[in-house]
C-alpha cells in the first residue's frame, strides 16, 4: 500500500479527480494549502504600491492504493494535472503501515 | 450660481420680492439633486474607502465616513450653515455670522430664487458632510473615532463653514466678489477636504508598519462599486450647483460625464504603460479623479475643455499617488490628498484657463466683464491659495481641540494590530 499525495494547480482539481476516477481509484482526500517552490510568488500591484505574494494557493490531494496501481496513478495525475509550464506541482510516494476501515474494522487492502 | 445666491439674499424675509416664485421643476431637480449627493457620502465614498481598507478596519473606516455624515449635517444645522451663507455683519468678508443659527429666521415659505430655502440648506449640508468625510481616507486604521466625531462637528462650523462663506457667500465675501469660479466645488469641498486629510495624516502620524508590511485593500469590487455610485451622485452635485433643471444642468451633466470617462481611460493607460497592468483600482481612482478635477469646471467648459480637465486631472492624481506620496513618505492612507487635493486644484486652475467665453455660462469676474483671462487666472490662483491656507491652519486647530477633548487622538498600539472593527466598534465584515 502506498500514498500518493500531489500538489497541483487548483484550477486542475477537476481533471485530476475525472481521470482518477477513470482508472478506478475510490476516493481521495483534498486540501487547500498554500507554498511555493520553483516558481515562487507572484506580485499584486495597488495604486503604484507592489506587494510580493510569497505563497501560491494550491492544492494537495491524498490518496491510497495498492502496490499494483501506483505506477498508473502517478502516470494518470502528471497527464492530467500538467500544463507545462512553471508552477504544476510535485508528486510524492510513501509507504502506508496499515489502514482500517471504521465502520467494519476491515483491514489494509480490504479498507481501501 | 452667483446670480442664483443674489436672488437667495432678495428672497430673506425682509427683502423679499413680489416676483419671487417657486418653480415646481425647478424644486423637483433640486431635491433629487439633494438625494443623489447623499448618496455619494454614505454609500459611495464609504464603499470607495471601505473596500480599500484591510479587512480588520474596514466596519471603522465605513463608520468613520457614514459618522462624519450624520454628525456634520447637525452641525450644519446648528451653526455651519449660517456661518456659510448667513449675513456676516462687519466680517462679511469670512464668515456668515451665527444669525440663523438652528436655521433661525428661516421659514418653509422661504424661497432661495424658485425653490424652498429648506431644499438649499439640504443640499448644501450634504457638501459640508462630503467634504468633512474626504478626509477620514487619510487616517484610517488609526484614528480614534471619538476624536473622529468631534473632530468632524467642529471642522464642519470651523473651517468649512467659512471656505464656503468666501468662496458662495454672496456680495461682500471675500473670494466671490474677487470673481473666483468654482462651479461645484473644486476649492471648496475637494481642495480643502483633500489638504485637511493631508494635515491629520502628519499630525495623526503612520500606521504601524508602514510602508514595510503589506497592506491590501479587502475589496477593490467595493472600491469600484463605491467609485460607480460617487459618480452616479455626482450628477446632482454638479448637475444640481447649475440651481435649476436647465441648460447649464445639462452643460455640467455632459463635462461630469466626459471628463470622467477620460480620466479613467487615462489612468489606465499610465499603468498599463508603467506597471504593464491596467488595475480595476487604478480605474475606480482614474473616475473619482475625473470627476474631481471637472467639479470647478462643469458648468463652465466645453467639450474639449473636459477632455483636457479630465486628462490632465488623472496623470496629476496618479503623479500624487504613486510618486509623491513615495518621496515624502507620508501615509495619506487613501490619498484624499493626492486625488482630491491635486485634482480639485488642478481643477480650480484649468477652469480659469479652459472656461468659455461665454457671458451666459460665467459668473461675474474679470473674464466675464472685461475678458481679462490672465486676471481670471490670477483669481483662481488667489482662491486657492486661500482655501488652502485657512485649510491647513483650521485643520491643526481643529485638530489639537478634537484630540484633547478626547484624551489623544490616535489608538493605542495592540488595538491597532487586533483591528478597530473588533476592538472599537465590537462587529466584524464577514463571519464566514
């Protein structure tokens, strides 16, 4: 079991989500964050005076899934969340200990 | 409106004449007018200002323009009008004197030429309340607001009141009978509100952290809905300082319109060609600087007088803005001065320059009985150098008075960082 977590362009949310769906992945969990990281801020401009906006909103979504569907979930969230330009986001993969289901105690690939 | 204020003096009770009579057209446009300046105050300029507060202020800063409002008009009331255009004795020259104090001596049978003297008395309270508000967008954030309110009622009798005694108080005062013209407004309201927010921004002193920390605006879509709803107002502040639904009206409606659609044209323009970005709030500030710098000159100018009013009136406002202000550092929070100051003086000048030749349209003065326009311009520069003087020397009396009857005039450190919409006035903008 790994999680996959991607920070994407907001506006990509969308996409993202269809294509995963698409491929099967059952659900995910997303959060509005903010950060920068290659491309940096952006500047808002108010009568002359200019402030540097350090953090960009993004999103982070997070999901987990078998051993078996990790390759096809990165492959599926570059093709759908990139624009190619600066700014579209990292993927990151991480092992998952165990996962239980609340409602049923079910279990690690049963719970996911 | 000179001849306008000669018939307002025939038209006291003592005077009056056979041949006065109320004109029911006449009356209907001034008490519209008197609705649409209204509007300008409580809605526009509070929105204008409001949206380009930081959201912790932005209850206090709509407060302090919609309080300097109700609290001005009393004032108005009880001494500003009749200091503004009361009779003035031996000190005609300054000052109205305090004979229709609480509008003593005014009856609803008076007429002020074909309207009711009550309508003129409304209309012209909701310029004294404007102007006192122009000032709040130099101090916000900052400023107590008791100091605020007391500050208001005083300036209002203090230093409005005789501005508007000079420059429209009829024969004998000082700046009408050297010819001044000044259709709406430009030295009385825009000068001089612009100027008093100037001098409290010095004497009240920087907001903490400025210019270092960012300090963004909540909401520019306020700011130019507030900048719409200045200019729809506006019609009846120019529109209705013609006196009349007549053709000077209609003169002051076509210069207001075009002079303000190219001053936002042109603010545009110089940001897209300095910052590469045509900003909505450079726009909103482009019309209310338009609509500035053509208040003098509305019922004055032709077509291609309001488009040069109107252009040059945005690139001084823009120089205020976003030069000026940067060299001498002060924060004139939402530069009442840079926009209403420069542009009303701009305005003030450019009418002595650009006003037409045409007797019908002038009030009396050296370029109408003798087409002396470098005298006409001379006046011009005399009105404004008076206005600005008795501003700025009002405006610190005005000032220290206000600050001492409240204990200090400025906030203290930690409800100035908390924000005074919670810590002064106990509500916030949004609960989301």
């Amino acid at each position: 079991m790994k999680r996959i977590e991607a920070v994407i362009k907001p506006f990509k949310l969308e996409d993202v989500k269809d294509a995963l769906a698409e491929i099967g992945v059952t659900g995910m969990t997303v959060t509005e964050v903010k950060g920068y990281g290659r491309q940096k801020g952006h500047s808002e401009l108010y009568r002359g005076a200019e402030y540097v906006v350090d953090f960009l909103p993004k999103i982070k979504m997070e999901m987990v899934v078998s051993e078996d569907m990790v390759e096809q979930t990165v492959n599926t969230v570059v093709e759908a969340a990139r624009t190619g330009k600066i700014g579209d986001g990292k993927i990151f993969v991480s092992d998952i200990e165990k996962i239980i289901r609340i409602r049923t105690g079910e279990e690690d690939s049963e719970a996911i | 409106m000179k001849k306008w204020l000669v018939a307002l003096l025939l038209a006291l009770p003592s005077l009056a004449l056979a041949e006065d009579k109320l004109d029911t057209g006449d009356t209907a446009w001034m008490m519209v007018s008197t609705a649409l300046v209204l509007l300008m105050t409580p809605a526009g300029l509070a929105l204008f200002y409001g949206g380009m507060t930081r959201s912790k202020n932005v209850l206090n800063t709509y407060a302090m323009v919609l309080g300097a409002f109700v609290v001005a008009f009393i004032a108005w009331i009880a001494a500003g009008y009749s200091m503004a255009f009361g009779d003035g004795g031996s000190l005609q020259s300054f000052i109205g004197g305090f004979g229709n104090a609480f509008l003593s001596g005014i009856s609803w049978t008076d007429l002020s030429g074909t309207y009711p003297t009550y309508v003129f008395v409304v209309f012209q309270g909701t310029f004294a309340a404007i102007t006192v508000a122009i000032a709040s967008g130099s101090v916000i954030e900052r400023m107590k607001f008791s100091t605020w309110l007391v500050y208001a009622a005083l300036w209002t009798i203090v230093v409005y009141a005789p501005i508007t005694h000079m420059v429209w108080g009829g024969d004998g005062a000082l700046l009408f009978d050297a010819g001044a013209l000044d259709f709406a407004g430009g030295t009385v309201v825009h000068m001089n509100g612009g100027l008093s927010g100037l001098v409290l921004a010095y004497l009240v002193g920087k907001r903490n952290g400025y210019p270092k920390i960012a300090m963004k605006p909540m909401s520019v879509m306020l700011t130019a809905l507030g900048a719409a709803l200045l200019w729809f107002g506006w019609y009846g502040f120019n529109g209705g300082s013609a006196f009349g639904a007549n053709a000077i009206a209609g003169l002051a409606y076509l210069t207001t319109t075009l002079a303000t659609a190219v001053a936002a044209v042109t603010w545009m323009l110089i940001e897209w060609f300095v910052y590469k970005k045509p900003t909505l709030l450079g726009a909103a500030s482009g019309v209310v600087a338009g609509l500035v710098a053509i208040t003098p000159a509305a019922g004055f100018v032709d077509v291609s007088g309001a488009i040069i009013v109107g252009a040059i009136g945005s690139v001084v406002a823009f120089f205020g803005v976003a030069v000026l202000k940067k060299k001498l550092g002060y924060d004139d929070s939402l530069d009442a001065f840079g926009i209403h100051f420069l542009a009303g003086l701009w305005g003030a000048l450019a009418t002595g320059v650009l006003a037409v030749a045409d007797n019908d349209l002038l009030w009396d003065g050296p370029l109408k009985e003798s087409g002396d326009r470098m005298g006409q311009f001379m006046v011009q520069v005399e009105s404004v150098a008076v206005v600005g003087l008795v501003t700025l020397v009002g405006t610190v009396v005005v000032y220290y008075i206000a600050s001492a009857l409240t204990g200090g005039g400025r906030v203290d450190e930690e409800t100035e960082q908390i924000g005074l919409d919670e810590t002064v006035h106990g509500e916030k903008a949004m609960n989301l």
